[in-house]
C-alpha cells in the first residue's frame, strides 16, 4: 500500500450537517501542510429531489448506512427551490449535481447546498462557468469538475492541445481519450485559476475499468487538487461491483483517490455499503460493525452453511457495533485456524456448530441452535469489549479440532492417538 497523494484539502459542509474533509498533505491557506483526511464515501439520491418528503428519507436512509456525502440531481428550478425544504431536515453534507443550465448551481448555493458539481461536457460558456465560481466563492463552496467519457465534447480551438497530449499518449491503449480527458480539464480549470478559484475537486469517469485507472493515474500526476474516484455507468450490482472494484481498488493501493463513490443501477445503499466495505477491506478506513468471513462452497459441509451466514451477517448488522471478527465455517478443515483468528468463530459438522470466543470453546449446539448461540456469544462479547474487560483481536487458550465422524467434539480419542493435531494458540503459560 502507497502512501496517499498529497493534495489540497477541500472541505465540504457547515457547523450543522459536519465537516467532511477530502485529500490533504499540501499546505492550507494558513501555509501549513494539512493531514491527509480518510477517504470518504459518496453516493447519490435515486428519487426525484422536489419530492421534498420522499429525498429527505432518502437522504436520512443513506446516511445511516454510512454516506458521508450525498449528492442530489436539480435538473430543473423545483428541485432547486425544494432544497430550500430539504437541506434544514438533513444532517449530512448535500451536494447539487448540475447539468446543462448553470442558473441551477446559482439557485442551489442561494438554497445553501454545500457543494457544487459542474460537467465540462455540458456547461461550457466561460461567462457561465465564471458566475457559478463567483457565488461558490462568496459562500466558500468547493466545486467538483467532473468529466465523463460519454459527455466530453472536442472542440476545434484545443484540436493542437490534443495533437499534443496525443503524442504523449501515442502508445497508450486509451491514448485518444485520455488526451481529450487532459485537455477538458486543463481548459475547464484554466476558467477557476483566473478566478484564483481552487476549492476544487476532480473527477474522470469511464464505463471501461481500465480507462478509469489510466484516466486518474495520469490527472493524478497533472492536478493538486483531490481526485473523486468512480465508474460511471457500471452496471447492476452483480456485475457492477466487479467493475467498480477492479478499477478502484488498484487506484487506492497506490496512493491515488481522496473519495469515492461506487456506482450501480440499483439501491443506492449498495453503493455506501459496498464502497465503505472496499475501504474496511484496504485498511483505509477504521471498520465499524462486524468483519464477518465465512467458507466458501465446498462438499465438506454438513450445515447449511449459506442460510446460515445470511441470518447471521443479518443479525449481527442490526445488534453489534464492535469491528469484532467473526468466522463462521462450514467444517473441521478450516474451522480451528479461522477460530483461532476470529474473536467469535463457529465452525460445525455432522449437523452442529461448536462456538469459540477468542480461542476458548464456549459451546457445542446442534445447526437449529447455531445462530442464537452465536448471536449471544457475539453479544456477551460485545458487552465485555465496551466495559474494558476484553480486548479486541486476543487469543489465550488452546482449539482442539474436532473429529468429524460421531458426535462433534469426540475427536478425544483421535486426539489422544495421535490422529488429530492439536493447535495451540499464544500461550501465556
């Protein structure tokens, strides 16, 4: 993992809804380098935003889920004046998503909305874009430049600049794009540096992963400014996720991304879940709630072991709050290592479950008593962490694994004749 870029920091809402900060490591307006912020998570309403009611739930649903940004379409004046309604009731930073008709970034920061994202593509008279950057001055708003591959428009005036950027790309696979992507932004951003304008950040998104890693691993070595990560037009969740994640994972691990947003044709909770879960994953943001890890499909289980893990991600989302680890396998094979591993692990056979709490075996329960024994388990450890009486991550005593044949937990005898190993786990003694 690579340390992350430096940028300037951006800081997106108000004393109300919170601060979100995003990038950092370049010096501030004071002249002293700000800390790198953690990489934020972002999505987007699915509603229709004059339906005042209807997108504060949205709003409230997706922050719960973890959104640390929300961003709203305002296609049309009534979205811009439901605003006005909707920003009081929210408690997250909101930002207005306009294309086409710059009076609606006007009418947005007028509303008080935190943020502003323009489309190069689509909003391209400098006397328009000059006005937006003056408001979101006044109100000290950032500004998002976002150019998709589907909205970028070449012009004859830059076709020397692309010639250019071309050549630099000659043996690039997406070397055309990319030269139309560069310029796009130079020109747009030339606009903002005139106006001494630079509360900005950066986006570049394609449908096509690999474009999206060389698009952001180029502007990341052009631009200071924080680079909003995504994949545009990625799909429906089962295939979107692939796409998303192989673009922005490898981005991440090298230092590249200051915020993101996972994008899919589906429930926008997906994206807040999936994109935060991305983040747990790389060790980029601090887990909140279980880190659950389970087998996978294999002829050695004797539980039904898929039901089972989907009852307890279910349960343990809605009634634990400590980042505990929690395994639970399919059979002996794997059962005892990931035990050992976990703070709270169930692994089973012949139609049972044994139940470890961080290396001590607590229970032994047949597969109907499985999940309510975990769930108390999981919970009484809960209870210990929050009261300081255990430690996240310890392991103390022996796992002895169990003999599949009979009844689970009589591998004694095996145990006894040499057959099973016994695995010992950081022993205090």
């Amino acid at each position: 993992m690579q340390s992350r870029r430096p940028t300037r920091q951006v800081i997106v809402g108000d004393d109300r809804v919170g601060r979100v900060a995003i990038g950092g490591g370049l010096p501030g307006a004071d002249g002293r380098p700000t800390t790198p912020a953690p990489v934020s998570v972002q999505t987007m309403t699915a509603g229709y935003t004059h339906d005042i009611d209807a997108c504060v739930r949205e709003i409230h649903k997706l922050a719960a889920a973890g959104a640390d940004i929300v961003r709203v379409a305002v296609p049309e004046k009534k979205d811009t004046e439901a605003l006005r309604h909707i920003l009081p009731q929210v408690r997250v930073p909101i930002v207005a998503d306009v294309h086409f008709h710059f009076q609606r970034a006007l009418e947005a920061v007028e509303a008080g909305v935190h943020k502003i994202r323009l489309n190069p593509g689509n909003i391209q008279d400098k006397a328009q874009v000059v006005e937006v950057i003056r408001a979101c001055k006044a109100k000290g708003l950032p500004i998002r430049v976002g150019v998709n591959e589907g909205s970028i428009i070449e012009r004859k005036d830059k076709q020397k600049r692309m010639r250019e950027l071309g050549t630099v790309f000659s043996e690039h696979k997406h070397g055309a794009m990319l030269a139309i992507m560069i310029a796009k932004l130079e020109e747009y951003l030339d606009i903002f540096y005139e106006e001494d304008f630079r509360d900005i950040t950066i986006s570049a998104k394609s449908m096509d992963a690999s474009l999206v890693v060389d698009a952001y691993t180029e502007i990341s070595r052009r631009f200071e400014h924080p680079l909003h990560l995504g994949v545009t037009h990625a799909g429906p969740r089962e295939t979107g996720a692939i796409r998303s994640i192989a673009a922005l994972s490898g981005l991440l691990v090298n230092g590249v991304g200051d915020t993101l947003r996972i994008s899919y044709a589906s429930d926008p909770v997906y994206e807040v879940e999936d994109g935060l879960e991305l983040l747990y994953a790389l060790g980029l943001r601090p887990r909140k709630g279980v880190d659950l890890i389970a087998c996978p499909t294999c002829g050695r289980i004797q539980v039904d072991l898929f039901t089972l893990v989907q009852e307890v991600r279910k349960k343990l989302a809605a009634e634990v709050a400590v980042p505990m680890k929690v395994a639970v396998m399919g059979c002996i094979v794997n059962g005892p290592g990931e035990a050992e591993g976990a703070d709270v692990a169930v692994f089973a056979g012949d139609r049972r479950g044994i139940i470890y709490v961080q290396g001590e075996r607590v229970a032994n329960v047949p597969e109907d008593q499985i999940l309510a024994k975990l769930l108390e388990e999981c919970l009484a450890f809960q209870a210990r962490v929050l009261a300081g009486e255990a430690k996240l991550g310890e392991k103390k005593v022996e796992i002895i694994p169990p003999d599949p044949v009979g009844e689970l937990g009589s591998g004694w005898e095996k145990v006894a004749a040499g057959q099973v190993q016994q695995v010992t786990i950081g022993r205090t003694d």
